[in-house]
C-alpha cells in the first residue's frame, strides 16, 4: 500500500543561515548583506535538506515549509527595549519578570508595561521559556526572512515534477508574543488567531503515514514545533499511542550557539518519547 510522506522544513531562511560570502548579496555600495542570527552549521544542513528534496522528490507527497516573519517592533526585538538609564538592550539579553518590575528593563512605550508584564508572567508561568531579546531577524519582506536559495531551488523543482505546491505557513507577525513553533505561539493572543492552535496544520500533518523534519533552530523553532506535533497530532492522542512515524533529519538541524545542552536534551526526549533520528541518507523511502 503507498505511503503519504511529508516533509516538514522549519525556517530555512537566510537569516539563520551561516551563509559565506558568495552567497550573501552585494549592495550597490558593495557591502555584503549579512544573515542577522546565523546558526554555525546551518548552511550546510540545509544544503543537505535540499540535495535530500532533489533525490526523493517522486517520494515526496508534500512539502511544508514554515518561515519565521516580524515586525522590526516586536517584544522580543532590541527596539522595544531600554534599561533603567534609558540605554539600549543588546541582543542575547534574556528579560525577566522580576526584573521590569524592578525597573532594569522597561518598554520603551510606557503604555506597553501593563501588557508587556501580563505577557512575562504567562509565559514564565509556562517554564519552557524566558523571554530572549534577539536581533531583529526575519523581518517580513527583508532578505533574511527568505528562503535558503538552495532550498528554495529544490522545492521549486518539486513543485513542477508533482504539480502541486509547497505549503508555507508564516509564524511570528505578532508582535506581543513569542512563536518559535509553528503549531502555537508561546502565548496565546485571544484577539489573534494566528497564535492560537493552528489546527490546519495539524490536521494536513496528520494525513503522513512518515513525517520527516528538518531546518533551523533545533534548539528552539525546531524543537518548539515538534514539541507541539508529538502534544497534539490528532492520532496520537489515543492512549499509549507513540509517534514513531516521525523521523528527525539529525543532519539537516544545528542549535542556536549557547544551547547545545537544549539541543540535546531535546533529541533525547523525543527519542525517548518513540521518534526517530536519522541522517538525510540514512532514512529509507
């Protein structure tokens, strides 16, 4: 009996890219434009998830590609915040509660702080996360929030041999939340469904007899969506069920520099849960 297989590629976007130079594009006043949050390894990974598009495309039933896509004002953008002395926040700087209710980080919109402390203490209440002030990065419209061009070369191949199109699913355009994974933001907006479950998703997820994931970060966008996937694809909702027909590409993913340990501990967890690592040429079809 033929299978559904899908591939499911989470941000693969320039961005996160540690592209060299001959891959970033000259300005007109030749400066090279740089990748905002380069992930070391990521270049190569998802080289690798494109020469796996290519040789598996008549296997390949769908494709879903989700992109990353801010607003440069977003909560978790240097520009949202000051210190205590009115200075700027560097990118890396993890915000706590405790800490804007001290006064060492404030919004800089006063208006904002009855918000912006709802929106920390829900997601401190949660303990997956503290809210990471990162650099501006796929910001929608921009170069980096594009797509790897090798990635995007493969799924365009496979779009004219399957006739049909890639999925892509946007994430992130809500600037009061966090949404590293594609299923759910960290916290809901009740007044914007696009962070709520996103149940399409799921449902066309669930449709895979083999879902495989790759992209880009495992230590966070990667492993916050396949958290999400193995909590609630439908089918395994049934007690005892396991989601051994989800395989990792284990060399189509890097960390985030600083979370190797996340990583890991990611991989080991969904290992444990039933799902499978593989390497790109490991895995048969």
């Amino acid at each position: 009996m033929a299978r559904n297989i899908q591939l499911l590629v989470i941000d693969p976007q320039n961005d996160f890219c540690d592209l060299p130079a001959d891959w970033q594009p000259r300005q007109p006043d030749g400066t090279r434009t740089m990748p905002s949050l380069p992930v070391a390894g990521a270049h190569a990974d998802l080289r690798r998830a494109a020469a796996f598009i290519r040789a598996q495309a008549g296997r390949l039933d769908a494709i879903t590609v989700t992109l990353d896509s801010h607003q440069r004002f977003d909560i978790a953008h240097p520009g949202f915040w000051q210190q205590a002395n009115g200075s700027a926040v560097a990118p890396f700087t993890p915000i706590t509660a405790a800490q804007v209710r001290s006064g060492a980080f404030t919004p800089r919109s006063a208006a904002a702080l009855p918000r912006t402390l709802a929106y920390l203490d829900a997601l401190e209440a949660q303990g997956r996360y503290t809210l990471m002030v990162w650099p501006v990065h796929c910001e929608i419209g921009s170069w980096g929030h594009g797509v790897h061009a090798d990635v995007l070369a493969a799924c365009g191949d496979w779009q004219l041999q399957q006739q049909r199109a890639v999925h892509h699913v946007f994430k992130g355009t809500n600037p009061w939340t966090e949404h590293y994974s594609a299923i759910q933001a960290e916290v809901v907006d009740a007044t914007d469904p696009d962070t709520a479950l996103n149940t399409r998703l799921l449902a066309a997820l669930d449709t895979a007899d083999l879902l495989l994931i790759a992209g880009e970060a495992s230590s966070h966008c990667v492993r916050a969506t396949t958290e999400h996937i193995v909590q609630h694809l439908p089918r395994l909702q049934a007690a005892g069920a396991r989601p051994g027909h989800i395989v990792l590409l284990t060399d189509c993913m890097s960390p985030v520099g600083g979370f190797e340990a996340q990583h890991q501990a990611f991989l080991d967890a969904m290992r444990a849960q039933g799902v499978q690592l593989a390497t790109s040429t490991e895995i048969g079809l």
